[in-house]
C-alpha cells in the first residue's frame, strides 16, 4: 500500500477524546503479562502544519520481550481495515500510529520506518492509559527526525517531540460531558474550578522551572552539551518577562492588584448582607409578610423593635 498524503510540515498534533478512549480500551482488552502494550494506526488530517487526529484502530501485534529485534504487525488488516473506513469518511487519511506505552520502546524507530509506507511522515503517539492526574495530557506525540553527524558517520535517525493538545468538536464536548457526569462534582462551582485550575497551574509551572533550571545547572557544569535552540526558547521566554524596573510597570501591576482585591472585598461584603437579610425573613417569615409596614406605638414589641433595627 502506497501512501495516499503529502508530505507536510507538522508543527503540533491535536488528540480528539474518541482516540484517547480506543486507545485505553484497546490496551485494556488485549494487554495481558506476556505482552505489555498494543499498537495502532491514527486517521486523521493535515490542516495548516496541525496534524488532527479524529480517529483509531487497533492492529495486531505481537514482540518479544526479551529481544525487542523480533516483532511483527499485521500490513494486511491495516489495508482492510482502512479500505472499509474510506467507506465511511473519505477525507480521514493514515497520518501515523500510537502505543499504548508512555515511553518509547527499542523498536519503535523499526515500526516507525514501516510506517513510512503508509504516509510520508507518520506521527508517533505514546499514550499514558494508567495517567492519574486529570489535569495532564496523557499523550505526546514525535515525529521521525535524521541527524546528520560531524564526524562522518551515517546518519542517525531519532524521534523529535512536538507539542501536543486535546482538542474536541461540539457534538464530542457533549459526549464527554455525558461520560463524566456520574464522576463530575456538580456541586463545585465556577469558582472553585477556576481556583483549582489555577493551583494545578502554577503546580505544573514550578514544575517546569525546575526542569529549565536543572538543564542549565548541567550545561554549566558540562552534564550536558549546549543546545542552541533550548536556549534560544528560554531566552525569549526571559524576553517575555516584565521589566520591574520601570515605575510604569510596577504601579500598573500594584494598580491592578489593589482593583482586584478591592473587588473581593465588595463581593464578600455584599454576600454577607445578603445572607444577613435571609437568615432574619427566615426568623419572622409571618411579620415580613403580613406587615411590611412599621407597627404603631400600640403595636410595638420587643421583637419588633430587634426586627425593624436590623434594617
């Protein structure tokens, strides 16, 4: 089988939540302790240097544990399998494979080359079906890239990352919804959600400044070689960065930050009112609605007078 697709520069990869679905089915229902993972072809297209990836199926695979050399997959369920999918969706090409393992195997560089045949550079997906954080993307995808030495020797092919999303249509963000309602906290509010989105943030943020400055500790301390064009991104992230030395700035920043916390303020005080005025019309229900008006001196009481000084 010929590949059907251009070649195209992908820049990023977008993983529809039906892939990630087959994929831990999958995985759950052929992985057994003889073999550890299982394999797949991805479908999809190329639009603007993006690889979407709508859908999946499972081949079949089989390897050695114990030489990673020996491995096979069935090319003839692949051509079945895709001829009765054009059937269906006719713009859906074979733009790669996955792997139900968050790493890559010995012969994964193998596999990848047989892939080839298929598209012209097919997209690897590795796949964490065992993830336990819901807040992480549990695939990342590679492409095939050829290293050129300096000294002579041939050339080495290896696996570049690209950055890699989750990305739904409309009919599929209701699918989803309907999936997670029975584990979704419906009493969660907007609020919560948002501060909890942002702890997992700036988590996953501290996170990644360590790793940034864990490299940099071992290029300097000859760990590691220099890498023009990691420290190139991490130059223009330092460029991105708030000069705090302008007076503009740091009034601008203090400005908005006393906004904000004036904000809260008003909110939680208007809360608090409010919940006030609830808490007394749940203590005199009949007064409140029998007699809006105030009482004449005949009619004053002392829970009247503790009732109409609250307002």
């Amino acid at each position: 089988m010929l590949s059907e697709t251009k070649r195209v520069d992908i820049t990023k990869a977008a993983v529809h939540p039906i892939v990630l679905l087959s994929i831990a089915d999958h995985h759950n229902r052929v992985v057994t302790q003889r073999q550890k993972r299982v394999i797949g072809i991805l479908l999809g297209d190329i639009y603007k240097g993006q690889a979407n990836i709508f859908q999946c199926f499972g081949v079949p695979f089989e390897e050695d544990s114990e030489d990673p050399s020996v491995w096979y997959f069935d090319t003839n369920f692949i051509e079945e399998m895709y001829s009765l999918h054009k059937k269906v969706t006719l713009k859906e090409k074979i733009i790669g494979w996955y792997s139900s393992l968050a790493t890559v195997s010995p012969n994964d560089l193998e596999i990848h080359r047989k892939m080839c045949d298929y598209c012209p550079d097919p997209i690897f997906l590795t796949t964490d079906v065992g993830a336990s954080d819901p807040h992480e993307i549990p695939a990342c995808a590679f492409l095939g890239a050829e290293r050129v030495r300096k000294d002579g020797q041939p050339i080495v092919t290896s696996f570049r990352n690209i950055p890699t999303t989750v990305e739904f249509l409309e009919v599929e963000e209701i699918g989803v919804e309907h999936l997670l309602r029975d584990i979704k906290d419906v009493d969660m509010s907007a609020i919560g959600c948002t501060l909890t989105n942002s702890i997992h943030g700036l988590a996953a943020l501290e996170h990644r400044l360590r790793a940034i400055s864990q490299y940099l500790g071992d290029v300097i301390d000859g760990k590691l070689q220099i890498d023009n064009e990691i420290l190139g991104v991490i130059q223009s992230i330092f460029n991105l960065l708030p000069n705090f030395e302008l007076k503009e700035t740091v009034d601008s920043l203090n400005t908005k930050a006393d906004d904000a916390t004036f904000m809260i303020f008003i909110s939680q005080l208007c809360r608090s009112v409010v919940s006030l005025h609830e808490l007394v019309n749940g203590r005199h229900p009949p007064l409140a609605a029998t007699d809006p008006t105030p009482p004449t001196p005949d009619q004053i009481t002392d829970e009247s007078i503790d009732y109409y000084n609250v307002f």
